[in-house]
C-alpha cells in the first residue's frame, strides 16, 4: 500500500534572515495570530540557513526548509544594490527551486523589502496568493515605489508595520507589530541610586550605539550615577557590521567608559529580554534614523522603563511623544538634538495591548 502523500503547506513564509531581529520576532508573533484564526493552518518557512529563527521554528513545532540564498543576493541583505549583478547566475535556479515549494501552497508571505524582490520575479505565477509584509525603510525611494507598482501589478497584497512605511507602498494595510512583553506585577528598579540605562538592537551604524556611548559620556560628566548596557550583537553576515563592533569596543576605551559600560550581547528569547527591561531605567534607542517601527522601544514602555527614541520612528504614531529631556536626562538634549523624542505609554495603548499593540 501506497503511503499518504504529505499534506501540503496552507502557506509558505519566506524570509531573508536566519537570526532573529525585532522584524523576525514581529513576523513570528505575527504568523501566531493568523494560525490563531484559521483552522488547521499549516506554515513552512524558507530560510537561507540554519540559525536562531529556525531554533525559534523548531521550538513552536513549525515546519522550516533550508533554502541558501545566491551569493549576491545574501549581500543585497545588506543594502548593496551593486551586489545583484552577482547573483544572476545563482538566481534562475534559485526561483526553479522556490516555484517547486510555492506550487502547493495556498498563499505565500514575502517578509521584507529583499525577500519580496526574489518572490516578485515569481509573481505572474503567483497571481493573488502573495502579501508583502514590508517592515524597513530601503533607502532609495526609487526601488520602494517600483517594488509597490509591481506588488498592485500582480496582484499582491502589501502590509506595513507603520503608517510611515505605508507611505512609499501606495494600497499598504498598516499592521503594528503584535508585541508580547508585559508590565511586570511589581516594579524592581531601585527608586534611588544608581540608574540602568540600556539600548537594545542588532550592532550596525544605523543603530546608534556609537550615539548611546557619546550619551553616557554626557550623563557621566553631568554627574550621574548610572551603569550603561549593551544588549545585541552582530546577526546579519556583513563585514561592515563587525567592523562596527569593534569600533565601538575602541569607542569605550576612548571615552573611558571601561568601568561603566558592559555588553551583554544577544538575550536568548523573550524572558531575558523581559527581565532585563523590568531592572532597566531608561532604554535610549537612539537609532541615526527613524526605525518603521521600533519593537524594542514599545518593549521597553510595558515594562515600564522610560524610553528614547528618534521622533520619525513607527512606535511613535501609537504612544504620545514628548520633546526635550527633564532632569537628570538634560545631557541627552545636548548629544542627541532635536531629532529624538521621549515617548510614553497612553491609557489607551495600555488597554489594548493584550491584543496587540496598534492593531
């Protein structure tokens, strides 16, 4: 007797990265909610390699193929636009293989700006089962709108984590990341003392921990007593990025901070994240430019820190934002300038967050 052919997918994900950043934490939240809602849903993600997104897969019984990206498009991850050259001779194979996994499906999730450039080349056989959940800025303005006129071209749905992002996606369904942390049951921070202050994100230069050592120079010679954390570490394969790390080890060592500083690198999973936050006075996300939406910021608010962060940000659009640093944050005004902003929590926001944050 002939075994039972495999049940197909009802959907494929796939994704650009294998370690998880705040866009693959709000994309796993997300995929959570839409199995919540339809019955006996069964996703498979495609992923370039084996790393923490698929251990975060394997742990929630969810189905995940290994699928190496071509060379030149693994460096278009990085924003290379002359890299795609590269790829050409590795890419028509590539898209034989993703048509393969794509037939059976009953709609295919295009998460990112550079996964969804792959799976629009597929698009004319992919007429109306594809949504493009878009959640960075690319930089060139160009290549956005491009990416959205072929999107409504073939009919593909596009979702945006913020109405920023929404902005350059003409058609864009606004969707806010679903965000899990809690306000803890009792407040651990020391209500005197010594102040925590952290940021929290992948290391690349667009992330500003540079910007968070100049601020704990500031604070320090301001007289505040308070120990800085560094949490994150380099996930995406780029020199460059590396290079940015340990330029910032050089930074501290400048600034003589050695004493004052300590990196933490990557928290594994939500509880880490979790309890550090809950002992953390302030999170300074001080990004060099706007994030599409700014999960670790929102984190950080239900967990009751104080929070900064640059006032074009998503998170920006769903908690009230204030300008100017009261207090014994003074300092930072002189660092960070106009561009960033405090933000906090709003009675609203607070009461709708067991749903999802914005949604």
């Amino acid at each position: 007797m002939k075994p039972a052919a495999a049940k197909p997918p009802s959907f494929v994900v796939h994704n650009s990265n294998s370690e998880i950043g705040g866009a693959e934490a709000s994309l796993l939240a997300a995929v959570a909610v839409n199995l919540a809602t339809v019955a006996d849903a069964r996703p498979l993600f495609l992923v370039p390699a084996e790393g923490g997104l698929s251990r975060a897969l394997t742990a929630r019984g969810w189905e995940f193929r290994v699928l190496p990206w071509p060379r030149g498009l693994a460096a278009l991850t990085q924003r290379r636009l002359w890299s795609l050259p590269l790829a050409l001779p590795g890419l028509l194979p590539y898209l034989w293989r993703l048509r393969g996994v794509f037939r059976d499906a009953d709609s295919i999730w295009s998460s990112g700006v550079k996964s969804h450039f792959a799976c629009l080349l597929l698009s004319p056989w992919l007429r109306g089962r594809l949504l493009f959940d878009v959640r960075d800025f690319f930089r060139n303005r160009l290549i956005r709108r491009s990416l959205a006129f072929a999107s409504a071209r073939f009919g593909c749905r596009i979702a945006a984590n913020s109405r920023a992002v929404a902005a350059d996606y003409p058609g864009a369904e606004v969707r806010y990341p679903q965000v899990t942390l809690r306000r803890p049951a009792v407040d651990r921070r020391v209500p005197s003392g010594r102040r925590v202050i952290a940021h929290l994100a992948y290391f690349a230069p667009y992330k500003g921990q540079h910007l968070f050592l100049d601020c704990a120079r500031a604070l320090l010679d301001a007289g505040v007593d308070a120990e800085f954390l560094i949490i994150g570490d380099v996930i995406y394969p780029a020199e460059s990025y590396a290079r940015y790390r340990e330029e910032l080890f050089a930074q501290v060592g400048r600034l003589r901070l050695n004493e004052h500083v300590r990196f933490l690198g990557k928290l594994d999973g939500p509880e880490a994240v979790q309890e550090i936050l809950e002992r953390t006075d302030l999170l300074l996300h001080c990004t060099t430019e706007p994030e599409p939406f700014g999960r670790a910021v929102m984190e950080a608010l239900l967990c009751g820190c104080a929070a900064v962060c640059h006032g074009g940000s998503g998170v920006c659009e769903v908690t009230e934002a204030e300008r100017g640093f009261p207090g014994w944050m003074g300092p930072l005004g002189k660092v960070l300038g106009e561009e960033y902003v405090r933000v906090r929590l709003s009675d609203d926001i607070v009461g709708r967050r067991a749903s999802g944050v914005g949604r």
